[in-house]
C-alpha cells in the first residue's frame, strides 16, 4: 500500500536530516580538535630540545677567561645579520675591522667583554644587538716543542703549562734525543731571547725542579 509524503512531512524529514548531519559534523570537528593539542605539544617540546646558541657561559663557547692576543682568529655572530656576522684576524696592533663598526680593540679582552663592546657599538645601527665572540684559533697563546719528540709543534697555552707537561704533549722523546741537554728559548720584553736549561734525568729523579718552569706564550723547548 504506497503511503503519500505530504508536504508538511517532507519539511519535517528535512529538518530531522539536516540536524543529524550537523550533530555528525560537530562531532567529527571535536575528534579532529582533540587530537591537535598532542600535535602541537610535540612540536613545542621539539623546539625545547634544539640546542640554544652559544652564550658567554655556554661551555661549548671560547672560553671566558681566555684573553685574546694578536694572531687569534674569531668568529663574530651577530643574530639575524649574516652582512655583519664574519671571521676576522687580530691584528699585530690588537684590534679587528668590522661592516658599521669599523676598528676595535680586541687584544687584551676576553671574549665577554669584547661581545659587548661589539654590541655597543652596533646600538646605532641595530638597537639590541646579539653578537657572540668564539675564539676559533688560539694562536696568540701557544707554545711550541721542537727537535727529537714524536710530534713536533706548536701547541695551545690555555692553562699552566711546565716543561713536562709540553714534552708529553709533543708524545717524549725519539730514541737518539740528548734529554740531559733540553733549553727552553724565551723572548724577552726587551726583544732579547734567553735559553733556560733543563735536564730531564734530574728534573723526574726530582732534583734541579726549578728548572721545570711555567712556560709563557711564545716560550720554545729545544730537544736536540
């Protein structure tokens, strides 16, 4: 028996549709917006996870107390302007050249103080500047071994450093090395050199000890 919708009833099976496709709507919305937050939690604590650039107490950075000299080369960052940010030598007269900041002193500062000279000076062109200083190459302060050890060089004057402790740097001797017979070559203020003696067989066997001095940047120990 067919049954005759009348027009009254079709609006009414209308409505009824239309309200269950929207509760289905609203449902499928909430399911989408309740599995986001976890989305975004893993994103935040991704960005938590990324490593901070370094500071001046970041260790990965030059070291604090490190005091830079001419022939050091440094790694100038400036945040978010690469134009500025570059390598740069120091000088025999101590100081470096940078875009808008031109000369300044570098010598005799530590990387500390020498980011916020930077800073300061950049304040006229880029106000809160973020500048790093990272000492790459340490060459104002080394030391250097020469003659009959394993590895003959130059070597990095970071801390107290004495004659035996640069002769196990360089690896000891060679077979034929005269060990009775070592100098260390020092330059003087005056720019004068002097030669200080130093017997390795009395220095281990503890005597003559003075003679295992703190060696000095720029200090040479001859192994003949």
């Amino acid at each position: 028996m067919s049954r005759e919708f009348c027009p009254a009833r079709i609006r009414h099976l209308i409505v009824v549709a239309l309200i269950i496709l929207g509760i289905a709507e609203a449902r499928a919305q909430s399911q989408e917006s309740s599995s986001r937050p976890p989305k975004q939690a893993g994103r935040m604590q991704s960005k938590q996870n990324v490593p901070a650039p370094n500071t001046p107490s970041d260790p990965a950075n030059a070291k604090s107390t490190y005091v830079i000299g001419p022939g050091d080369l440094l790694a100038i960052n400036v945040l978010h302007e690469p134009e500025v940010s570059e390598k740069v030598s120091v000088r025999m007269d101590g100081k470096i050249t940078m875009p808008l900041v031109g000369e300044i002193q570098a010598s005799g500062m530590m990387p500390d103080s020498l980011q916020a000279a930077i800073a300061e000076k950049l304040h006229e062109f880029i106000k809160d500047a973020e500048v790093t200083v990272v000492v790459e190459e340490m060459k104002s302060r080394q030391f250097s071994v020469m003659g009959e050890v394993q590895h003959p060089g130059s070597f990095p004057l970071l801390r107290p450093t004495r004659v035996l402790d640069a002769l196990a740097q360089a690896g000891g001797f060679r077979d034929f090395a005269r060990v009775t017979k070592i100098h260390v070559l020092r330059r003087t203020p005056q720019g004068t050199t002097v030669t200080l003696p130093f017997n390795y067989k009395q220095v281990t066997q503890g005597k003559n000890d003075s003679q295992n001095i703190e060696l000095q940047a720029g200090d040479t120990v001859i192994v003949p």
